[in-house]
C-alpha cells in the first residue's frame, strides 16, 4: 500500500517542518509550491520523502495581492499523486497536521477500511495550546468532520471560484456531498489541528489579506464567531 500526501505551499516556513514530520508515515510527500519567497523550499528538501514541484499560474486580485487559482493548483497535485501509483491519497494545508494517535494509525485504519474515502474531523487552532470550539463544531455540539483521504481509484478532482474549491469526479462539475456518501469517519481520539491563528500577528495579516484583496472583504476576526478559547485536549495533541 502507498501512501502520497500532497501539499501546496507559498511562504510556509513556519509549518513546513512541522507538517514534513507530522506526515512522516506517508511513502511520498509531494510538494507544489507556488511562488515562495522565504526558506519553504529549501526546508521541505530535507526531507528524503518529500518531492517539490513548482506551480506557477496566479491570479492578480485587488490592491496588487494575488493568489494561485485554488482548485487547479490540487489538481496538479492529485495528477501528480496518480503518476507516481499512490493507492491512498492524503491532502492537507501546510498549517493542518494529524494528531498522533491518527499518524501513529493511519496505515492501519487504510488497511482495515472498507471504504473509499476517509473523513476526519478539525479542531481551529488559536496559538498551539488552544483551540476556537465553535469553529471546530456543527451547530449541535458534534465535531465536524472533512474529507482528509481517499483511495485513488475515486478519480476525484476539485472545482470551483475563488477563493473557494469542492471535490468532483474526474470529467464532472457536480459538487460530490460526502455529508451523504458511505465513509470512514474519523472522530476523537482522532482529528487534526488546523493551525489557522499561531499568533495575534498572523491572524491579522491574513485577515488584511483577505479584506484588502477582495477575496473575502467582510471575513471577521475569529473571536467574533469562533466561541471562546478552550485548552486542547490531551487526545488531540501532535
């Protein structure tokens, strides 16, 4: 069984390591990065499972922001997981690692599942002790769950507008609903934790970001919706 992560960076030398070594247990980590400035690159190439390529295509946004078309840039990468035969394919963010009990069990839960596809649920980071609870839950209390894994025979792909993506099969446009498709769901002791807000300065660059370039003009600080900060539980820990 192969195992290909795929990942799409630009300036994450803050959490390229930190998600290199998170996802350690995959066969290949496939990195497309698409135009950073900092030390990304030359991070992640220490790696001896980690491959880099680089994507080029942008889109100018307002004020002389710009950002890679979302949706074609994992495409690339999903193409590129299939050109080197992986069986299971795993995508996340640079900033979104498993806890440990998911990394320590994933070949194990891949192996035993009947399944296609392998849901697992997020917790919202605010700095790396803490988490927004009502960003990480339905509005019945229950943990949410996304699309984490799937096997490669799916043939999924992604769409959408900017800034926003959804999965399709390969040569559609209908948007698949996993909220309805027979899964794996993943929920505590397993999850991952989605390192949105490290620090106060991050959250209102990208806040800035997003405002000022017309992606998402009305976005609110996450305090204003995320509920208030709880510890992270000790299940939930890298």
């Amino acid at each position: 069984m192969k195992i290909v992560t795929i990942c799409r960076t630009l300036n994450e030398e803050k959490n390229i390591e930190q998600f290199c070594n998170s996802h350690s247990f995959s066969d290949l980590i496939l990195i497309s990065d698409g135009g950073s400035t900092d030390n990304t690159v030359k991070l992640a190439e220490q790696f001896g499972n980690v491959q880099i390529r680089h994507f080029t295509e942008r889109v100018e946004l307002q004020n002389g922001y710009w950002c890679n078309p979302d949706w074609k840039h994992r495409n690339s990468m999903i193409e590129w997981a299939e050109e080197e035969n992986a069986d299971w394919i795993i995508m996340d963010d640079a900033d979104t690692n498993p806890n440990k009990l998911l990394a320590d069990d994933v070949r194990n839960i891949f192996e035993d599942t009947l399944y296609d596809y392998v849901q697992v649920i997020q917790l919202y980071m605010w700095g790396y002790s803490h988490y927004l609870p009502k960003m990480s839950q339905l509005n019945n209390g229950e943990f949410q769950g996304g699309l984490w894994a799937w096997r490669t025979r799916t043939n999924i792909r992604t769409d959408g507008e900017i800034p926003h993506y959804y999965f399709v099969y390969k040569g559609s446009k209908k948007m698949i609903d996993f909220t309805t498709m027979e899964s794996e769901n993943l929920s505590p002791p397993y999850c991952r934790l989605h390192n949105n807000c490290p620090d106060i300065e991050t959250t209102n660059r990208k806040l800035r970001y997003y405002r000022e370039s017309g992606l998402m003009p009305g976005i609110k600080h996450p305090f204003e919706y995320g509920g208030a900060i709880e510890e992270l539980p000790e299940w939930a820990k890298l």
